[in-house]
C-alpha cells in the first residue's frame, strides 16, 4: 500500500481525536457544564496528578531511544516544562496548585497509594508503552495535544464560571499549557511527519494515538466510577 | 552489619578507582608516555566516540527511574552537558572536534557499524546496567568521574607535549570536562552518600563502581589489541 501524503496522515490522526479524545468523554462533558460536585473535582484533581507526574519519566524513556543529540536537545524541553528547572517552576508544580485550589494537600497529592487502580493501570500501561515501543510510536502517542488547545481554553472559562469556589490562580497550569503546545504541537507532526515513511509506519502512529486516548478516557471512567454521581 | 560512616564510604569508592580506574591501563599509559602512533590515538578516538554518544542514552535511563522532579533537575545537566542546547555546543560535537584534529572525519565518527566488538559490548553493558539496575547503582557507576579531573589535566599537558600533530584546539572536550566536574562530583557524592543507607547499599554502589571501570578497561583493552602496536 502506498504511503498517505502529508495531509492524508494528518486527516487520519485528527480524526482519531475527534472520535475519541476525552473532550467526548460524560465526566469531562459534566466538567464543564458544570455538574462536577467539590469532591468528584478534587478526585479528578488527585488521580490525574499520577498522570501528570509520569510524563517526565515517559517522555525520558523516549529520550533514551532518539536517534540523537539533535532530536534530544528538542524533546527534552518537553521534560523541563513539567519538571521545571532552577529558575522556572513546571507543571507538576503548577498542577499541586490546581490541587491546593480544590482542597488538596501536597502530601494529599503525592501519597500515590491512594491512586485509584483503573486510573494506575492506565497511566502505567502509557509508561510502558513508551519504554517498549519504538521511538516513533512513542512519540506519536504524545499526539493527543494536537486536540488539547480547545478543550484547554474552553476548560479555563467554563470551570472559571461554574465552579467560583476554586481560586482561579489554579488554573495556571491550563494557561501555561496553552502557551507550549503550539510549538510542542508543530514539533510533534514534523517529526511523526518525517519519520513515518511507509504507510505500515503511519498506521502504527494512528493505532499508538487511538492506544493514547484509551489512556486518557480510561482514567476518566476510574474516576466517574469512584467519584461520579449516580445518574 | 552496621553502615559504613560517610568517610568510610567514600574511601571505599575512592579505593575502587586507585586499584582498577584506567589511568592505570597500559594503552592509557602509553599515550601519556606519547608512545601511540596516529593509527593508535585515532583508533581510539573513534571508539571511545561510541562511549561518548552512549553516555545521554545511560542518563536519560537514569532519569526515567529517579525518585522525583527535584533529582531530576539536577540530573539532567548532565545530558545536556553531552547533547548541547540550541545555545551551548555539548560534549558529543566537541569529540567530533577531538575526531577531526586526529584526522577523522564526521561521518566516521558516526558510522558506528565500525565500531570494535569488544568496545561495543562494553558501552553496551553499561547501558544495559543503567537499564536494568536500581538507580543508586546506575548513578554510583557514574562515580568514576571522581578519578577524572587527575586524569583529565595530566593528559592535556601530555598529548600537547608528545603529539604536536595534534591541533590543540581539539582537546577542547577535555578542558571543558575539566570544569564540569567538580559539579558533577559533588552532586554524585551528595546523591550516593544520601541514598545509600544500609551496608547492602553502599556495597552495591562499590561494586557498580568496579563494573563500571570494568567497562572502562576493556574498552581500551579492545583498542589496544586492534590498533596496539605488538609489544
């Protein structure tokens, strides 16, 4: 089979994040329209922290499997913006504020004993993922930011007009996200773009984003499960 | 068995590298004595290039297993000191340098299917150990830059002295070692000496740290055999 053309590839990545990233997911949808109680947003807040916190360690797994010094100077950006560096905070340091925003401690946070199971084995299979699969899908599987902006701006006026008791001060991580993920997005598709040469190559990319959106919508029905209101 | 005191540990570590570091190597010794040929020194050069691309590749395992992002902060200088940042040239570009004043060019530096078995193997283990070991070890293995900088300074002065053909502005990656490492040795020691709690510990990272000059010596001891003039 002959390769897609650029634009071809695009078309079918993209629309693996409109059939299937978690904008669509009930708890995200009850997110914003406002419905989440204080204890299922302190809940989401907590088990997503496990997420957040994992993707310095997946994205170093990527680092070890790069072909080289050129690819690695650019993807370890990606590390120092959740990790921070001495003079930057990251976004790890951004998301315990969302969390003291919503009522959580800092140990609250870290205490990942509490993480819940389903939310666990998702975020460990994207992990191992990364540590086991070629560097091309690894890296493809980043590729649910590509759907990421809008949901992040909506998400910041939504939660900014529903929820007025959580200090909009939390909501910098959202913020500081938006203002990455242009260039991480534009760095993202040259180098899936560049390297996925045959169309064997392009579909596992399409399959390892199809493979990341379980990740996400998965930790999403944990946290529905455990936290959710009766419908 | 109680703990070794902080200077007790340390003198053992330190014995590691008076007995087995490869200062003590004959190839080392012959270099410093200038008695390698140019077959020789670019033999080694080229060989000991596919140690300097392995080492990112080893520390970038390393930060996939750190305990936080605090440790990794600090860790990840050490890549970048190899790998460069859009702004500073890093250790891997001023070997190629190294390369290019012993009459090696870029390309065979990188073609590493030139590589010797036996210097293949060895960076290879080394990375399979940083790979597979509980960081403590992993990083202890890194402590033999602890015998470095006597290292370092006296080759400077001796391959200037005994290799005029030698342009010396390829010895850059050693002159910037240099002032790298008192850094990184401090943070070494402070990493190891803090985590290494039990006897088992802190004879484990003693062990990693015979198994990584282990890996040091046979790497020249493969040069020696390839390009060694018969004794």
């Amino acid at each position: 089979m002959r390769p897609w053309s650029s634009e071809e590839f695009e078309a079918e990545l993209r629309a693996v994040g409109e059939a299937r990233y978690h904008h669509l997911h009930p708890f995200n949808e009850r997110m914003h329209a406002g419905d989440l109680t204080e204890e299922e947003f302190r809940g989401w807040v907590r088990n997503r922290f496990y997420y957040q916190i994992n993707l310095p360690v997946k994205d170093a797994f990527i680092l070890t499997k790069l072909p080289d010094a050129a690819e690695r100077r650019k993807w370890i950006k990606r590390i120092t913006d959740h990790d921070g560096t001495t003079e930057v905070e990251g976004g790890i340091e951004r998301w315990v504020r969302l969390g003291e925003a919503v009522g959580l401690t800092r140990d609250e946070l870290y205490d990942t004993r509490t993480v819940l199971p389903g939310v666990r084995f998702a975020v460990d299979a994207y992990v191992d993922f990364c540590r086991h699969k070629p560097w091309l899908e690894a890296v493809a599987s980043a590729m649910t930011e590509l759907f990421a902006p809008d949901l992040l701006s909506r998400r910041i006026v939504d939660v900014q007009k529903h929820y007025p008791w959580l200090d909009s001060r939390g909501l910098e991580y959202f913020r500081t996200r938006l203002t990455q993920q242009p260039a991480d997005i534009a760095h993202l598709l040259g180098l899936v773009r560049d390297n996925a040469r045959t169309r064997e190559q392009q579909e596992a990319c399409v399959r390892a984003l199809e493979f990341k959106c379980d990740v996400l919508w998965t930790l999403l029905d944990a946290v529905q499960l455990a936290y959710g209101k009766a419908e």
